[in-house]
C-alpha cells in the first residue's frame, strides 16, 4: 500500500528514542521528511544520524512555551512546509496518585499535559487540509495502571483533549487521533522492570497476560503511527487506537 508519504513533512516531540523515533523511522523509510525534538543536543543528533537526510533535528523541552513556534518554523523553514505531529512526552514518575507532592503533579502538568495541548494547538494552526496529529498517551487513558498515578490522573484528560480538538479541527480537514501503547519494549518499559527487582520474571509475566504471549517492538508501533498520520488513514479522526497486543480488554 502507498501510504501517500511522499515528501509530507512532520514534527515529532521525544523523538530521539523509544516510540517516537520508531515513527520517525516508519515515516522517512515511506519517503516522508521529518523535525525530531528531545532535551538534549547529544540525543538528537543521534536520532538525525540513524534517520539521514531526510531529518533535521531541534533540541528543546516541551515545558518551554517557545519551543512549539520552533518546530513548526523549522519545519517551514528547512523543508518548506508542515503536514502533522507526532506529540509524545516521557512517561512520569512512578508511585500512586495519593503518594505525589504537589509539585510532582506541578511539574508532571507542566511536561506531559500543558506541553502537549501547546504542541498540539500550535501544530494545528500551522496546518493545512490533510494534516493530522496523533497523541501519543497510554492504556491508561481507559484504565488506571498500578504505581502509575501521574499517568491515572494526566493522560485521559489528554484523551478528552484530543477528542476535542478532533471535533473543532475536523471541519479543517484536518484529524486528531490518540495512539495507546502498551506492553511495549522501550527504555521506559525496561526501567519499570527493573524496578520490580526482577526484570526478567516481570518481562515474561507481562507477555503471557498478552493474547498474543509477547512485549512488542517500538518499529511495531512506528508503522501503526506512521499509518495513522498518513493521508491513507484520512477518514481517521477522533479515537483512541490502542497498540497493546490485546492488553486492552474494553471493547
């Protein structure tokens, strides 16, 4: 299938590992253009490298109210023009929703919440007929996770967000989609193994509570994302696809 990628160009927020730079991979292996962001220079600059040419890349934190106008101008700037985003934050902290700080739910408002409602209005203003933009939440968003509770209490609201924005944009041709993963390997995924004191047991535990007796793989979610956000997918907009290996158990 000709996914219509052809030289489309997309920002992507933490982007220079795990999930993000998965989707960027999808994205400039089916000839699209792409601006990758993270925090730090080092890290984005390994990113551009793997992905070659056809990626720029941004160093800059979400938390910042002036790093979406940089994205969406360096798109503009360096390939002339901008079809959608990819908006995905690292996870927060551990811990249930009653043992965090105020200034735990503070700073995880700030990075996970506001920084992606910013991305994601500033993205939309720039865009044209056609564009998309996917949100990159959690499982979470249809059901609590044990000992994540900044996640609990953040990501649906993001989901209503983007069912929102969804809503207002449509009319613009322009979609709004949120992508759930679940049980996948990234680094995030390892350190909460880690965490358990037995990585391995709790890998293998994990993968056979999945139909599919597996954790999946970042590239596994990068297709379904860069699907999402191609003109292939254009009479999708408005929900929330989870990527879990069947973890989700609503229908």
């Amino acid at each position: 299938m000709d996914l219509g990628l052809a030289d489309r160009v997309y920002v992507l927020t933490g982007a220079s590992k795990g999930l993000g730079l998965a989707t960027a991979e999808a994205l400039v292996a089916d000839g699209a253009r792409v601006v990758v962001s993270a925090r730090t220079r080092e890290s984005v600059d390994a990113a551009v490298a793997r992905l070659g040419p056809r990626a720029t890349g941004v160093a800059a934190d979400l938390t910042d109210p002036d790093t979406a106008d940089l994205l969406v101008r360096t798109a503009g700037e360096r390939f002339g023009r901008l079809d959608g985003a990819l908006i995905s934050v690292g996870g927060p902290g551990g811990g249930s929703a009653a043992q965090q700080t105020d200034e735990q739910w503070r700073s995880a408002f700030e990075t996970v919440f506001l920084g992606s409602v910013r991305a994601a209005r500033t993205v939309a203003a720039a865009l044209t007929t056609g564009g998309a933009i996917a949100f990159v939440l959690s499982t979470s968003t249809r059901a609590p996770l044990a000992g994540l509770g900044l996640s609990n209490g953040l990501r649906p609201g993001l989901a209503g967000v983007a069912k929102d924005m969804a809503d207002e944009l449509g009319p613009r041709g322009i979609r709004v989609v949120s992508l759930l993963p679940g049980r996948i390997l990234t680094d995030r995924t390892r350190s909460l193994h880690e965490a358990t004191g037995d990585a391995e047991a709790t890998a293998a535990r994990q993968a056979a509570e999945l139909p599919l007796r597996r954790l999946g793989e970042p590239a596994e979610f990068g297709r379904v994302a860069a699907f999402v956000l191609s003109p292939a997918a254009s009479y999708l907009t408005g929900i929330q696809i989870p990527v879990d290996g069947g973890f989700t158990r609503m229908l």
